[in-house]
C-alpha cells in the first residue's frame, strides 16, 4: 500500500488531501485545498497563493487517475465543487458523507450545491454512493466507512466520516476532522481499527477553543499512540496551524517513544515543512517564510 499526502498545513495549505495505491485499485480521499481567509487580521500571502495552485495542480492530477473517490464532508478544504470536476470525479466509483442525514445546515446547502454542480458537467449520479456506515470491497481490498462523528467536540460544525482501508496486510485509518479526537465514540472506532498507519487531524489549538476538549484531544491522541498495531501517526491539519505545536505535543506527550511515533504530513512526505499560515503575520513582515 502507498500513501501519498498531497496537501496539508505543514505542506503550507489547509488540506488533507490523500492518494492511495493498493493492490491495484487507485484511491482518492477528499481533493480539495484551502486556505485560511484571515489570520492575524491578515488575508493570505503571495506565498500561500502559490502553495494552494501547486497542490491543487497535484491533486488533480492523481485524481484523475483514481479509480474511487471519497468526500469525508463538505468543507471546502475537502472537496472543491468549482473546478475540474470532470477529471476528477467521471467514471468513478464516488462515495459522499451522507448529505441527508447527520448533516449540519451550513453542510446541507454545500452538499447540495455539490451533487448539483456534478450533475451539471454529467457526472452519471448512479456512480454515487452514501459513504456512511458502509463497506465496499474490490480486488482484495477491503473499504470501511465510519458511522458519522462529529467534526470535533460538537455537531456545530457537522459530521465526517472516516475511511479505513485494508489491504491484508495493512490497515491505513484516515480520520478526517475529529480534531485530535474529541468524540468517545470516534476514539473507540480508532481504537478498533487495528491501522498501522494513521493520517489525524490535530485539535485547534490555535483557536480560543473550549480547554476540557482540547485536553480531551490530548489524551485521545496518547490512546491512539498506544495501540498495539500503530507503527506511525501523521499528525496535521488544524493542529500544525498553531506555530507552537511542537512544544504543545511535547508537553502534553512527554513520552519520547510515543512522540517517536508523530510525524507531520511533510515530514512523512520527507519535505521541507512549511508552515506557511502559521507564520502569516511574519510573511507579510518579511515576505519570506522563516524556517
């Protein structure tokens, strides 16, 4: 099984778009790039503009060769409903978080927009499936969505599904935005899934967030670092927007074997982080990003 992580934050993008090769069936989880619109009171830098069209000339391209494509929820850092919605989504086996149920209003109207907008470049609609609680198999590979959990410690912000992928002889669990885990039921799946590899997304503790979750996180993500089966954590997304989060890790950790155990999504890519919205207010001081 390769993994391939095309975008992320510590790639300079707010994204967790991910292209897996595996027996040989060719998989594609949430195409979509972002970025912050504001952050110290600042839109983003010429350099982040630049990061988002590399990744998204990246995230195209390997999608575009998947044979099944997965959207985990409807954010716009997860799917892009706007572009290249030919290459990436026609003739495809494509399977969507359920957009009628365990959906938030703000999720509900861009499902909506979404399944419209693939209708309207011909998109065949029977090539779509509800992801949710599901299973799918093909040339020994085994799919297995999650049932819907919350996109961190409320349903405020919607529901996401996971996807965990099994080979025979590995599993990789993809967690899509349970924010580090908030959710006792998320953990217990994550706790259950027997991965070997696991792409998280990281609290926001950037964010003026609610302090009981975020330690929940915390000691979620030391759960999950103790599972028999985990051989390595990518830890990203909404945790690597705090500048400081290897301090935070390392406090809240400790334990050097489970923080051997952490690596970023460019680390893990064996790239250069860039860690460009973290460091916004600095780009626009200097215009050079300072690692």
């Amino acid at each position: 099984m390769k993994v391939k992580i095309l975008a992320g934050e510590s790639l300079g993008t707010r994204s967790m778009a991910t292209y897996i090769e595996v027996k040989r069936l060719k998989i594609f989880i949430d195409p979509g790039v972002a970025l912050g619109p504001w952050r110290y009171g600042l839109p983003p830098h010429d350099l982040e503009l630049e990061a988002k069209e590399r990744a998204w000339r990246d995230i195209v391209r390997y999608a575009s060769k998947a044979d099944i494509v997965i959207v985990t929820h409807y954010h716009y850092d997860h799917h892009n409903p706007w572009d290249s919605l030919e290459e990436i989504y026609r003739d495809k086996k494509i399977f969507l978080k359920d957009y009628d149920e365990y959906i938030n209003p703000s999720q509900i109207r861009r499902s909506r927009y979404f399944l419209h907008r693939l209708e309207e470049v011909g998109i065949d609609m029977d090539d779509i499936s509800k992801a949710d609680n599901t299973r799918y198999a093909e040339g020994g590979v085994k799919i297995e969505f999650s049932p819907p959990f919350p996109h961190g410690d409320t349903p405020k912000l919607g529901y996401v599904v996971m996807v965990r992928i099994d080979d025979g002889d590995n599993v990789f669990l993809y967690t899509s935005d349970v924010e580090g885990v908030m959710d006792p039921d998320a953990l217990k799946y994550i706790m259950g899934s027997g991965a070997s590899l696991i792409l998280m997304d990281g609290p926001p503790t950037y964010l003026n967030y609610d302090e009981e979750a975020i330690e929940m996180s915390f000691r979620s993500i030391k759960n999950v670092l103790s599972m028999d089966s985990l051989n390595l954590l990518i830890l990203d997304h909404h945790f690597t927007r705090d500048r400081n989060y290897i301090d935070i890790l390392g406090e809240k950790l400790g334990e050097s074997d489970m923080l051997d155990k952490v690596v970023t999504i460019a680390e893990y890519m064996g790239r250069k982080p860039l860690f460009l919205e973290a460091y916004r207010d600095v780009l626009h001081e200097t215009g050079e990003y300072p690692g």
